[in-house]
C-alpha cells in the first residue's frame, strides 16, 4: 500500500509540478509575444479554467503526501523529515498562492476587451514574478517529497 501511495504522490507532484513550469517557461512566454486580441482571451480563458482545477490539485498533492509522510512515520517510527519539508513548502505555496496569485488571476479571469485596464499587462508580468517563485518552492518540495520515498 505505502509503495504504491509513494508512486502516485511522486505521479500527482510531478504532473503539477510540470504544469506550473510549462505555464511559467512555455505558455506565458507565447501569451506574451500575440497580439493584445487573442492573448487576453485566451489568458482569460486559461486563467478561468486554471483556477478552478488547480486548487483541487494543489489540496490533493498536500493530502497525498501528507498521508505518504504519515504512513512512513507509523511504519519506521523516525519522524519522516524529509516529507514533513515537502509538506511545509506545499504550504507555503498554496498560502503564497492565495494571497498573492489568486487575486490577480481573479482580475485577468474576469477581464474582456471592453473591460481591459490600460495597465492590464503590469498585472500579468506581476503575476508572471510571483508564479516563478511558486514554481521555485514547488521545484524544492518536490524534491524533498522524493528525498523523502528514497531515504
């Protein structure tokens, strides 16, 4: 049971991990070089449909390894370090998500061209910053998470 856990939880962290540095290295990256017309609807689209998938994933990886690290505690009896970092920048980043990128992910959600603000680019470049920090801490947590299966 606790193997096949540790290989979904290595499975879902990875694929989120994946996603947040495609978005942050690859599709921003192409938003950003299209004309005004067809980046913001399709970052409004992206960021509709983004913000309400990535929350249930963000909270399942957080279940998942949290249940992983617990497991591994009850069976070793040496209080799994390695998980109990993954699952503390986990949540770091989820806070850092809500407070920071999630408001401004609300904003382009909710943005059409007759809605547009003139500084509407200022607030994508902003949250572009703060996603590549999220993806930095979830880089970190990631590794510590198989840190943590391998030890």
């Amino acid at each position: 049971m606790s193997e096949s856990l540790n290989v979904l939880v290595i499975i879902a962290m990875g694929l989120l991990v994946g996603n947040e540095l495609a978005v942050a290295a690859f599709v921003h990256p192409t938003l950003n070089r299209l004309p005004d017309s067809i980046h913001l609807p399709v970052a409004s689209a992206l960021a509709r449909l983004l913000g309400k998938v990535m929350p249930l994933w963000y909270i399942s990886v957080f279940l998942l390894t949290s249940t992983a690290g617990w497991i591994r505690w009850h069976q070793t009896g040496q209080f799994p370090v390695w998980f109990a970092a993954s699952i503390i920048l986990m949540v770091l980043a989820i806070v850092y998500s809500v407070a920071v990128e999630v408001p401004i992910n609300n904003r382009v959600a909710a943005w059409t061209m007759d809605t547009l603000p003139a500084d509407w680019k200022i607030f994508r470049d902003k949250w572009d910053v703060h996603h590549r920090w999220r993806v930095g801490l979830l880089t970190i947590s990631f590794a510590l998470l198989v840190a943590g299966v391998v030890h």
